[in-house]
C-alpha cells in the first residue's frame, strides 16, 4: 500500500501542477511506484511530477521522454488517418483518450495505447475503402467487420481503431441504445471532423469506463480522467451539463459507478489531500472499489473478466451460473454471432455450420486461452 499511496500523491500533484518535495520524493521506492504507474498507465503522469526534482531517479525521465515520444508519434499518424478519411469523403469524429488528453495540463501525460476514430459509414463499400485506405498507410488489419469497431496495427506503437458504431449491442445493449443516435449528436469542426458535445464526450467517456470496469477490469487512470473531467477548471469541463450526463448514465446502468468513482477520484487525487488519511478513512465498498482498480492494471485481467461473466450468466446457484455461462460460449446466441460476423450476417445459411467450426477452430488453434478459461469459471478460488 506505501506505493499506491506514493502513486496517488504523485498522480494528485501532477494534475494540480504541483510537484513533491525532494525528501517526501527520496523516502519512496521509486523503481517500485513507477512500476504499478506504468501498470496502471499513468507512468508519464506520475513522472511529470518526479522529474521536476532534483535527483530524481533517471528512469522517471526515460518514462516521460519515452511517453512524449509514443504520442508524438500517434498524433502524427492520427492526423494521417484524418486527412485520408478526409480524401475519401468520409466524416469522422474523435473519441475518448483523444479528447481527455487535451484537458490534462500536459497532454503527454494521457497515455494511450491506440485513438479512436468514428466514421460514419453507410455501406459496406465505405468501410472496405477505409480498410483499403489503412493499408494503404502501411497498418495491418487486426480485426474487420467483427462487431462495431475495426482494429489496425502499424509498429511501433499506433493503433487505430475506427468505430462504426460506439457500444457493440452484445456487451453494452443500454448503452448501445443511448448512442444509436450518435451522428444526431454532433457539431460540425472543420472539413469533415465533428465533434460531440461536451457533455456527450462526458457520457461517452464514463459509459466506456464502466464497460471495462464490468468486464475485465480497468486501473487508476480511470480515476486521473475523471478528475480531469470533473474537478479541474477549464472551459471544456465548465460546459458539461452533470445533472444531464448523469440522468443519461443513470439509463446505461452506469451513473452509481460515476458517483462512486468521481468521489475517489476527487478524496485522493485533490490539491493539498492527505493520500494516507483519505485512504484509511476509506469505507468497506470504496476500499473494495479502489483494491479492484488496483488488481485489474489499466486494461483488466482474464480473471476479472471471467468471473464477472459469469455472474452475469445469471442462474440460481453458482453451478448453475458456471454451466449457463459455459453453454453461452459453446452455442453463442444468434444475434451475437451476426453482429461480430459481417460475413455470416449476409450469408446467413452460413450460421448451423459456424457452431462446429467454432468449437474445432478453439480446439486446435486457442487451447491454452480456453483451458484459463475453464480454469478460471470452474476454479476461480485456484
């Protein structure tokens, strides 16, 4: 616990623009804290305050430099994305990290693993020739017509994922539905980008966040974006409408977690907190909250995942829960099949011979994934 309080007292002053005094700065175990920052994603964050005192160990610069660089580099790629989506007449709009990291008060510090574009995309035909033009910049497909994003990939570091739509149906269906309307929802910026509103962003944001945190799992940089959403000054935070934002979340299943989240973020990352006393005077749902955040690293974890899968399932027991929730991956529902498979959506005589498939395809080519799964359902205490 002594480095996720270091972290925290470091993440608070960065945000604020604070720095550490130099001997609270030597009593930590700084290799330690920048390794659960780095885990977490906020390694530069953190690093932006260490490396502002002197003696400061050299890692903290390579972790800041190493950042700048990571998102120069994706910020120059984005722009040739934007203008080639722009080439072919195709509107698109920014998303999430993309916008958040604008309001930090250095946006290098707003790591991000890959940047979210929407397209609006009419036809098939539009989102072949936005494949064709990916590859066309050197990006590898990583995933395509498989649910309401397509994946690229271009080393070392860029990852593009452009959405067709915001929620996929099967996993986030409120949310799914609060945003069916997204291009109603947008504002003209300049050539063919658009921007939602702020308050949309806001919903879209947090909606996201409570999808992973329901999932896999998601880490301390949920708790630096909402802080910066919420708590820092700014025109763009001044012009988001919370009491709509929450009503909206409220639909989605999502505004208890905002509550909860917003309050933590605010108790341990605020100018002037005491990390150490506002983590002990933590309640038993909040101190359980902020220990799921920490297990889960910035992504999540396999085991997080299964196990809220399956208590999802439903069932009146937990062995009823295990064996729905395995049932559901053996003969996955028909809807859920169309929407990931845009083959199969159109060649529907194609869907009796999928189920077979699947199951061969697991068995030759994802055992070792598939044998964790089975581990984790059906042994999660192991």
């Amino acid at each position: 616990m002594r480095e996720t309080e270091a972290l925290l007292r470091l993440m608070g002053l960065a945000l604020n623009g604070r720095v550490p005094e130099p001997e609270e700065l030597a009593a930590m175990d700084q290799p330690a804290v920048l390794e659960l920052a780095r885990a977490h994603g906020v390694g530069s964050l953190a690093a932006s305050a260490a490396i502002a005192v002197q003696g400061a160990d050299e890692a903290w610069r390579r972790a800041y430099d190493g950042a700048c660089y990571r998102q120069a580099l994706m910020g120059v790629e984005r722009e040739s994305v934007c203008a080639g989506l722009a080439g072919l007449g195709v509107d698109y709009v920014p998303l999430k990290g993309i916008v958040v990291a604008g309001l930090y008060p250095d946006p290098a510090t707003r790591e991000m693993a890959d940047n979210d574009l929407l397209f609006r995309c009419p036809d098939a035909v539009t989102r072949r020739a936005v494949r064709c033009l990916m590859e066309g910049l050197g990006y590898e497909v990583d995933c395509f017509e498989q649910g309401n994003e397509d994946v690229y990939l271009k080393p070392p570091v860029c990852n593009m994922e452009l959405h067709v739509g915001l929620f996929p149906e099967y996993t986030s269906r409120r949310a799914a539905e609060g945003f069916a309307d997204v291009w109603d929802r947008v504002v003209p910026a300049s050539g063919r980008e658009w921007q939602l509103l702020p308050t949309d962003q806001y919903v879209l944001v947090v909606a996201h966040m409570h999808k992973h945190f329901s999932q896999g799992g998601c880490g301390l940089r949920t708790l630096a974006d909402l802080y910066v959403l919420d708590c820092l000054p700014g025109q763009y935070q001044d012009a988001i409408d919370h009491g709509r934002a929450t009503s909206e979340l409220a639909r989605m299943g999502a505004a208890s977690f905002e509550s909860d989240m917003r309050s933590l973020a605010e108790r341990l990352l605020s100018p002037g907190a005491d990390v150490a006393a506002a983590l002990a005077a933590l309640t038993g749902r909040e101190a359980a909250d902020l220990r799921y955040l920490l297990e889960s690293g910035t992504y999540g974890t396999e085991r997080h995942f299964y196990a809220n899968a399956t208590r999802r399932a439903g069932g009146g027991t937990e062995q009823g829960r295990r064996a729905r929730y395995l049932l559901s991956r053996l003969f996955p529902a028909p809807g859920l099949v169309l929407s990931q498979h845009a083959v199969i959506d159109r060649h529907r005589w194609l869907l009796p011979l999928f189920y077979p498939y699947r199951i061969l395809r697991g068995a030759v080519a994802k055992r070792e994934k598939i044998a964790r799964e089975l581990r984790y359902v059906l042994r999660p205490g192991d």
